[in-house]
C-alpha cells in the first residue's frame, strides 16, 4: 500500500510578494538575465544572434516578410484599440 506524503513547502520573499504576500518586492537580486545592466543584456543577446547567423539557422528578413509581419501586427494593434472603445 502507497502511503501519499504531502510536503510543505515556503516561498521566498520575492515569490510571496508575487503572490500577494504582505513582504514588499525589491529589486536586490542579482540573479538572471533580467537583472543586468542593458547594455550587457544587449551584448549577450548579439552574441546569440551571431552564433545563430554563423550556424546557418539564423533568420534574414526579405522585404516582403517585413512587410508582410508589419501589416500583421498594425492590424492587432488596430483591433484591440477598437475593441477597448466598443
């Protein structure tokens, strides 16, 4: 016979806070890459793009695609202004 043993388990600070825990979020945690200064950030993410392109599983936009996501998108933003105003 399988017994089932429940545990409990705490949540920190930040994770309390998120949950609508009486504790104040703070920023202090320097942890992730959401944490770092923007220009790191910014550095890092080149990096990725570069590996990606040199790998050859990088993608380059044609003019027709841009278009085409652009249209896409100015017509989703269009969408949910109205529907707000509805």
């Amino acid at each position: 016979m399988a017994t089932n043993h429940v545990t409990q388990r705490t949540t920190s600070g930040a994770a309390a806070a998120k949950a609508g825990g009486s504790r104040p979020q703070s920023n202090t945690s320097r942890r992730g890459f959401a944490s770092m200064d923007p220009e790191q950030q910014r550095r890092i993410a080149s990096e990725g793009g570069k590996a990606s392109h040199a790998s050859g599983r990088g993608h380059e936009w044609t003019s027709q695609e841009a278009r085409e996501a652009g249209r896409k998108g100015g017509q989703s933003s269009t969408r949910r202004s109205t529907a707000k105003t509805a």
